[in-house]
C-alpha cells in the first residue's frame, strides 16, 4: 500500500463509493497483520474473505494505523455543535 493508495481508499469510504474488497481492502488488511506481526493471519484472512462483513470491525483501526504510518491528515466538520467530540471525517490527504 502506498500513502496515495490509502487516502484514495479512504477518501472513497466517507463519499460511499464502493472499494473493491477484493482489490483494495483484503490486500490492505494483509499487510496490516504482517507488519505488526500479528500470529495467526494467515487464518484471519481465510476468516475475513469467507466473511467479509467482519472487515467493517477491522476498518477504524486500519484507518488509524495508515494515517500514522503515511502521517495521512484529514480534515473534520464539527456534527452537532452541543456535543464536544462529535466529528465527521469529510477529506483525507498528504
């Protein structure tokens, strides 16, 4: 995954426009576990391509993880202006 790969990826996320699971995501969640050395990802990704609803759970700490690898910033609006902490995320970029 490149740092533009990523941002393109989630910039497609919060527009709703469909990313390939096959393609893009199952290929970003694969690197994720070799680098941090996660044990067993061989079977979590056999996991995740027979479910791949359960890559939904995965996508918060993906996000988190690329952003500070590629030092990705994003720019927030603010939803509701009576709750503190209630952002939406509307644009990643370099």
């Amino acid at each position: 995954m490149t740092k533009n790969e990523c941002i393109d990826i989630f910039n497609a996320m919060i527009r709703g426009t469909p990313v390939s699971f096959q393609e893009k995501l199952l290929p970003m969640v694969s690197e994720f576990l070799t680098e941090n050395n996660i044990e067993n990802s061989d079977k979590m990704i056999n996991l995740i391509v027979q479910n791949p609803q359960l890559i939904q759970r995965t996508l918060p700490e993906l996000v988190d993880y690329y952003c500070r690898k590629f030092n990705i910033l994003s720019l927030k609006q603010k939803i509701n202006d009576s709750l503190i902490n209630n952002f939406k995320t509307i644009l990643y970029y370099e």
